[in-house]
C-alpha cells in the first residue's frame, strides 16, 4: 500500500539513539526534519556514567541509527546487545589519538553510581577538530541510511563544519596569548582539550558542589608548589566557599562546561562560545 501525507512522512523519518548531548546536537543539525533524535538521559546525571534501564536499552536496540562516541564512553554499551549494523563509533577515524587515563581514584558525583575515570579519556568533543570529525562520520551514517537527502546532509554538515572551526580558531588564538599560563582543572575531563591547544594543565578530582575536605586541600597545595596555576576550570558552578578558599592560595576560578549533557539553556555551540568568553578571563592582559 503507498503510503501519503503525514503517514509517508512518519515512514521517512530515521529513529536516531545517541549517548551523549553533543552527538545528538551533531545529529540535529545534520540532519535536520529527516531524522528523530533521541537522547535519553536526563539532566542530572553524567552521560559516561549513566546506567539505562530496560526502556532505554530497547530503544536503542530498534533504533535505526545508534551514535556512539568511542573512547570508552558509556561503559553500558558492552554489556548491552545492540545491533551492530546501526552502530557508529564516531570517533573511530582518531582512535590511535585516544588519550590514556591512569588516574584511578573511584568517586561519586550526581545519582550515576561511583564510577573512574581510569582508562581512555572520553570528552573527545572538547578538541573541535576531533568534533568535525565525529560531525562527519554522522554525516556519512546519514548517506547510507537516506542517499536520497544526501545533498541536504551535505549542506547541513558544512554549516556545522564551519561553526566548529570557528570555536576552533578561536580558542587556538586565546592561547597564543600567554601559552605559558599554567591551569588546574577540577576534574580530568579536559585532555583533548588541553591537548589540541596547548594549555598547560593538571586535574584534580573535585566537585563543584562540594567543598573538598582537609585533605583535598593539602593535596592542592602540594600541587601547586610544582605547578604555579593561577586559575581552577570548573566543569560547572563552584561553591562559594571553595571559590574564596582558592582564592586565599592565589588561584581564580572560571568555568568551562564539557557540555556532556543538554544544557539548560543554549546549544553546544552558544555553550563553547561561553566558554571561550570564561576562558578570556585567563588570558586578559
């Protein structure tokens, strides 16, 4: 039976799963009205760590299309059994660049369970140039599965492509301006980041809404007698006790929000251009 209106559309339509909120901005703007994209986490919780239930894993298992980020991101993936055939690693084209993480102090942050982050750094994204490139293996997903939008898939791609390098460019350019400045970071979620722009940093393992004990503090303080940082990144709004405490050691605080999840407000890309605006703080003369 040939189907019409709104049926025909409802057909065309690709069902799209992804683990994480960059992927499903990606595969947004790509793929524009020819796809329906479903993130499934929600906000409070950190979509490496995130643990699906039954409903979730059986979406992703009739889901036409599931993004996946590589790197080791949502360790679930390897219990689960989701279709190969519709699974795309999109970061397979840099795997030989992954990052390996040693650090293996297991913590808890948000409902998501105690978790490490020993093993492959994950927030591949935070390297624009590897974002392109995850942007790109979706677009290239999108032609298999519907060759028929490939031009609008095209166009769609280059528009993000071009924001992308933008944020890209930029942040190259900030550095440039003292690229001997040294950072902390609050969490070790930054090292692609730190890696494609140079930026001198080491990571300790706090939160930002928690005010680190005693001992986090001597630890800081040992840390910073090798590494003279004048500035903490936060991965979100820091208490304003520990924001004062930092301050007494020297030490100023910005955020940068790895953006893992959907935002509250914005997209990913108003959300790294605030970022870079955080950033700037650093770097002001």
């Amino acid at each position: 039976m040939l189907l019409t209106g709104l049926a025909a559309e409802a057909v065309e339509r690709l069902s799209v799963y992804t683990v994480n909120y960059p992927l499903a901005y990606f595969a947004e703007r790509i793929g524009g009205e020819h796809i329906d994209v479903v993130f499934p986490v929600t906000g409070d919780v950190d979509p490496a760590f995130w643990q699906p239930g039954v409903k979730d894993i059986t979406g992703f298992q009739q889901a036409d299309l599931i993004l996946l980020n590589g790197a080791g991101y949502a360790k679930w993936i390897k219990r689960a059994s989701l279709p190969r055939r519709n699974r795309v690693n999109t970061s397979a084209s840099f795997e030989d660049e992954y990052i390996s993480v040693t650090e293996s102090i297991t913590h808890q942050h948000g409902p998501g369970g105690e978790h490490s982050h020993a093993g492959t750094a994950f927030t591949t994204w935070l390297d624009f140039r590897q974002a392109i490139e995850q942007a790109h293996a979706i677009k290239q997903a999108l032609d298999k599965k519907l060759p028929e939008h490939a031009d609008t898939f095209a166009q769609n791609f280059m528009l993000l492509e071009q924001e992308l390098e933008s944020l890209d460019a930029a942040m190259m350019a900030l550095v440039s301006k003292d690229p001997d400045s040294l950072f902390i970071a609050s969490h070790p979620v930054y090292q692609y980041l730190a890696r494609r722009y140079n930026i001198k940093l080491e990571s300790v393992m706090w939160e930002p809404d928690v005010i680190p004990d005693p001992a986090q503090w001597r630890s800081l303080q040992r840390l910073l007698d090798t590494h003279d940082a004048g500035w903490m990144v936060w991965e979100g709004n820091p208490a304003a006790q520990s924001v004062e405490q930092l301050r007494t050691l020297g030490v100023n605080s910005l955020v940068f929000a790895p953006c893992a999840n959907t935002p509250n407000q914005g997209d990913f890309i108003s959300v790294m251009k605030g970022n870079i605006l955080e950033l700037q703080k650093a770097f002001q003369q």
